[in-house]
C-alpha cells in the first residue's frame, strides 16, 4: 500500500459528517433494507411454508403426546437432542468467532462481524426450542424454575444458554446502534420512529463512540468464556452419565470444537448467500471466503484431532460395554452415518481448504455445505448409538425417525433462515460504520500498529 | 419414625424362579400399567416395572439363555435423582427411589442416565382394552402422558401398612409390607423385607456366597440382589 493512498486514505470519521448527507459510498449495503424485490417474497412464502409444516408437526405431537415421534426405550432421545446440540453448536458461530476476530484486530472482519453475530442470536432460539419440543410436558416448564435443581447438567444448561443469549443480544444490538441511527435519519414514518428508538438518541458524538467502543470490547470479551461454557456444559448432559460412550472427560473441548466448526461453516454460508443475493460482492470479496477457509481448515483438523482421541483410547481400552457402542459405528448399524460424518467433516474440507486454489468462494461453499451435514451426523452419532447399546444386555434397541420429528428439523431451519432474511430487511446486514472506520481511521491505526512492531529503521530498504 | 434405620430390598433367586411371569403380571394390576399391546411391543414401548430380561451367557453350543426378573433396582446411589433437574425423583429414608409423576417434565433425563433402564416413558395417553379400566387398583395413581414412572417396590402398600400399625397403636411387623410381585410368586423366589435388620430372611439370603448385584462395579448400590443359579 502506497503512502499516498494512507495519508489520502483519512476519509474523516463518521462523527465528523452528519449522516443525512451519507455520501453515495456504502448504498449497496442500505440497499437490501430499503428496497425489497419480489424474490424476496417468494423466498420467504417458501420457507414460511416448511416452518409451517414444522408447525403444524409440533401441535400433531402436543396432541397425541410424544408417540407421533420414532423415540421408544431405550432411545428415549433422538433428533430433537441432536439438533438442540446442532443448533446450539451452529451458534457458536457468530458471537464466538466475531469476538475473538474483534479481539485480534483482524481487520478483515468489518464486513462479516454482523453475520455472524445474527446467526448466533436467532440460532439460540432454535437450540433451546429443541429442549421445550423435546420435553414430555411442556405446560411444566415453570417446574425449572420452581423447583430446579443445580445438581442436574440440564440446569447448567439453562443457566449458561440463557446467559449466552443475553450477552450475544447485547453484543450485537449494540453494533447496531450507528447504523440504526443511520437509518432513522434516511426514513420517514413509521420505520422512522422504530428507528429512532432504537437508535437510543446516537450522534455520533466523541463521547458517545468512546462508551460504544468500551462497551463492544467489554462485550467482546466476555462473550468468549459464555460461550466456552455454553457448548461445554451441553456436553456434560452426556459426559456426567456413565452411558457408554458418554462418560468422557474430552466432551467439553469436543463439543466446543465442534460447534465452532459447525459456526464457521454456517457463517460461510451465510456470508455467500448474502453476497449473492444482495450483490455485495465490494464487501465479500474472495479474501473473506479464504480467511474464513482457513479459519475452518484449522477447525478440520482440530475435530479430527479430538475425534482421533476419543475413538483411540476407547479402542485400547477395549471396555466391552463401550466397544459395542464403537463397533455399532465403526461396522455396525451406525456405520453409514459414521462414515458419511467422517467424509463432510474431514475428508471432503481437508481436501478443498488445504488448497489455495480451490479455496475460493465456491470451494469453501462446498466445503462448509459438508460440514454442516457432517456435524448434524456427528451430534446424531453421539445421541443414538450410546442408547440403543444399553449397559445390561437383554433390550431390544432400534430408533427410526417419523415424520413430525423431520418436519420439526426441517421447520425449524427453515423459520431459522426466514428469520435471519427478515433481519437484513430490518437492519444492513453488513456494518456500515465499522466499514466506514475500517476504511478510514482503522487504516492509520493499522500502519502504526506495524510500525510499533519493529524497531525504527529506513523505510522501504530490503 | 418407628422405622429407623429401615433399607427395603430384595433378593431374587435365580435357582427358583420359573420364569412363569406372575410378577410381571401382578405388577401391572397392582400398580395400574396398561397391558402391553403389539403396537407397543412392535414400537418398543411397552411399559413393564417388574420385567423379565433376556441374558444370553456362553457361546453356541455351550450356550444358556437365563430370564432375569427385573424390578428398579432402588439404588442407594442413584444415577437417575442426581441428573433430574427439577428433583421429581427422590430417594426416601427408607432407601426407595420415588418418582412424583406431577412434578415430572418429561425430558427423559433420567430414563437416559438409568444404567438398568428401568424407567419408562408415557409415550401417549394410557388406555385399557374393554372394561379393564374399571378395575384400576384406588391406591395408585393413573400416570398421564408425557411423565416418567417406574417400579415404587409398591410404596402405596408400605402406606397402608404404616397407617394399619399407626391405628392399631403397634410397629411395623415385617410381613405387614410386600410388593405385589413378591406376593404373587408361586414358586417363592422373591424375599423382601428390611435389609438392615439382621433377623431378617432377606438380610441374611443379601449375604449368601450365591447373592450377586446387577452392574455391580458401576457402585449404584442397588438393593435388589440375585442369588445365581446353582450348578
């Protein structure tokens, strides 16, 4: 980068310029909230109709109790655990991977923060819909908290997700306040006035950037151990039984891992989307898509790493009980979805991001397509198998799910991408301002900071 | 309490049990179980608190298929009370695992932790065939859908012993209370009684060389013991 594009570069800060004059730099991200096509129409009647039909499942289930699904003993959990565990894995993605991007100072980042933090929040809500559609009395759900009991891991669970959602509200409401103000300062009417109490009175006044700045890097931080905690504590609803191939001490690191490599994979997906539909190909540019390949390359290998780890040190111990859980997935019954989950999440990705030149925008489409079924697979193949092998011998075990339980799953990603359309029509989906600061003082700051790494010396020598 | 001390438990013995279902039986009258139908027995959904569970030993041609009675455990360590999160099943002074089906939520938490697998699930509304419905037992609640239930080692019987000593101003006698299973047993391979009390017959047959626990090395502690076949 030429020196006269960094000193031609101090674009001034969003503070100094009144935001009804906003230059025509950046439309295309206002674009998407302010004009909607028909397209967008026809999507969304189309995934109203599978959440509906997911709707309509979970009222046949209200009715009749849970016998409309394919669960018996022993497999008294099935899909509805596996996506709870999926979805609240996937929710990993935003926040976690938003915070520690923030926290680095990857100034790559500007354009996809966003994404990320929504899939996180509306996720959430998902993961713990799961729990409430699994639960055999509903109506009792205020049982939780009148009589909850903090020696269960369920409770854990609440605890931690309720305290998650919370913090990843926060941390992407409060991003959003100069782009709302934004907003409300190009609308009129009733958009106006949602905006405008949204937009808590932002001017973007020194004082009131240097608060929002404070808050985000606190919310950044915390955010990060919440969600450790959060897919950590999912995982001890298993590991803290003595159900074979449950009761393992390296489910918190797993399960953690993985929800970040589902997250990045769904983020991926996300990112594409929106580049495509809304045309925001200045804004996501291949690069994005090669960082983030990374970023899930490294996540590969970490899952295959603790998934290594785990099947290992069961196989040489050779434990019976728990071998026949390993052989079901290994060769037995379970050796399709094994396998298959072992192709998405390893294979298939090692093969497209350990290549630069597939590790396009394509490329980690593909890759993170596969991943997102691999990791669904991989929760499923934690859930089923250990059930349908009890520990005293004798019970007859076979699980297969019914339709209400794949409507609800399809349903239920279906009002999961409704949803997340709906935000970009309400809010832009790529920050304005942070990339309005990234072009402007971030590429000062940047400079310096390199500078500040090495020790003085001519500039431009070899 | 009059009965101070008090540890209910049971031992099953193997050499004389005939494997004829009559506990199996009993239990459902008494304690208001539907009868299984073919749908439940195809879905896997049977309800059975006392059960008789297949255990195959040895391999062909040395091979023994053996029907092993099998009651909730009522271990002293339950796995099942510490990971349910809304405390709808406890573990009483007296050593029997309760389970409060109007507390229940049905996360199924529980049934997934029992080692035994011996906690069932109200997967639809209960139905009895005919007038069958008419002769539910009074003492025991009917479970609607959506809860957990398991064997209680008959603990309405236990009530009304307690209240019958209460009223005649006397202790609890040790035959004043046996579950129904025991009771049914034509072959009388069923002890049950105070495993504290060192008089009793099932505290000295719990100490028999022959007395064994089912997954006894996953220290749950159960109080219902086998006595192995002999040779």
């Amino acid at each position: 980068m030429s020196e006269a594009l960094i000193h031609g570069a101090a674009v001034p800060a969003p503070e100094a310029r009144p935001a009804q004059a906003g230059p025509i730099e950046d439309e295309a991200l206002l674009r998407p909230v302010l004009h909607t096509t028909w397209r967008f129409w026809v999507a969304a009647a189309a995934l109203s109709a599978i959440a509906l039909l997911g709707a309509l499942a979970y009222v046949t289930q209200l009715r009749s109790g849970l016998g409309v699904t394919g669960l018996n003993r022993p497999v008294y959990w099935g899909v509805y655990i596996t996506n709870f565990v999926f979805f609240i894995g996937i929710s990993h993605a935003g926040t976690l991977i938003s915070a520690i991007l923030r926290l680095a100072r990857a100034e790559w980042r500007r354009s996809i923060t966003r994404s990320a933090e929504v899939i996180t929040v509306l996720v959430i809500f998902f993961g713990i819909g799961s729990i409430l559609i699994d639960m055999g009395r509903p109506d009792r759900l205020l049982n939780i908290l009148k009589h909850g009991r903090f020696q269960s891991p369920l409770l854990w669970d609440v605890t931690s997700v309720t305290a998650y959602l919370l913090c990843s509200t926060f941390y992407l409401a409060l991003p959003l306040i100069p782009d709302v103000a934004l907003l409300r300062d190009r609308t009129t009417g009733a958009r106006h006035a949602f905006y405008r109490a949204l937009a808590l009175g932002w001017r973007g006044t020194p004082r009131q950037r240097r608060i929002l700045e404070k808050l985000i890097s606190v919310m950044a931080v915390i955010v990060i151990p919440v969600a450790v905690s959060v897919h950590t504590v999912v995982s001890f609803v298993f590991a803290m039984t003595i159900q074979p191939g449950w009761h393992s001490a390296i489910f918190g690191p797993y399960f953690v891992v993985g929800a970040i490599f589902s997250g990045i994979a769904a983020l991926i997906l996300a990112v594409a989307l929106i580049r495509a539909v809304y045309g925001l190909h200045d804004y996501l540019k291949p690069v994005h898509f090669s960082y983030l390949g990374v970023l899930l390359l490294v996540m590969t290998l970490l899952w295959f790493y603790f998934t290594f780890s785990e099947y290992l040190v069961t196989f040489y111990g050779s434990d019976p009980v728990h071998m026949a859980v390993w052989w079901a997935k290994i060769s037995g019954r379970f050796a399709p979805a094994f396998w298959t989950m072992v192709t998405c999440c390893f294979v298939v990705p090692l093969a497209i991001l350990a290549n630069k030149r597939t590790r396009t925008v394509a490329g980690t489409v593909v890759a993170s397509s596969c991943v997102i079924v691999g990791m669904w697979l991989e929760r499923w193949t934690i859930v089923v198998p250990s059930l349908s092998s009890p520990r005293l011998s004798g019970i007859e075990a076979h699980y297969f799910p019914s339709w209400v339980e794949w409507s609800i799953l399809a349903g239920c990603t279906a009002a999961f991408a409704l949803l997340y359309m709906v935000f970009t029509k309400l809010f832009p989906i790529v920050s304005i301002w942070e990339v309005r600061e990234g072009r402007g003082a971030a590429v000062q700051e940047v400079v310096e900071r390199v500078r500040s790494y090495l020790p003085p010396g001519k500039e431009g020598a070899p | 309490m009059a009965e101070r001390g008090v540890r209910w438990g049971m031992v099953i013995d193997l050499d004389r049990c005939t494997a004829c279902q009559a506990c199996v039986t009993a239990c459902q009258s008494e304690n208001n179980v539907p009868p299984p139908d073919p749908r439940g027995a195809a879905e896997l959904r049977s309800i059975r608190w006392m059960d008789l569970v297949p255990q195959l030993e040895g391999e062909y041609p040395r091979l023994k298929l053996r029907l092993l009675p099998r009651p909730c455990m009522h271990c002293d360590n339950p796995p099942c009370i510490k990971v349910c999160p809304v405390g709808a099943t406890s573990i009483g002074e007296d050593g029997i695992v309760a389970q409060v089906y109007s507390r229940c939520i049905g996360c199924r938490y529980c049934t997934t932790a029992c080692p035994y697998t011996v906690r069932y699930f109200n997967w639809r509304e209960p139905s009895w065939p005919g007038d069958l419905a008419e002769s539910l037992n009074p003492d025991v609640s009917v479970r609607p859908k959506g809860v957990v239930e398991k064997c209680t080692f008959c603990h309405h019987r236990l009530q009304k012993a307690r209240d019958r000593a209460a009223l005649e101003k006397r202790e609890l006698r040790p035959d004043d209370y046996v579950p129904a299973c025991v009771e049914a047993c034509p072959a009388n391979a069923i002890a049950f009684g105070n495993l504290n009390d060192p008089h009793a017959e099932v505290a000295a047959l719990a100490h028999s060389p022959r007395a064994y626990r089912l997954l006894e090395d996953l220290g749950t502690e159960p109080k219902v013991y086998y006595l192995r076949e002999g040779q």
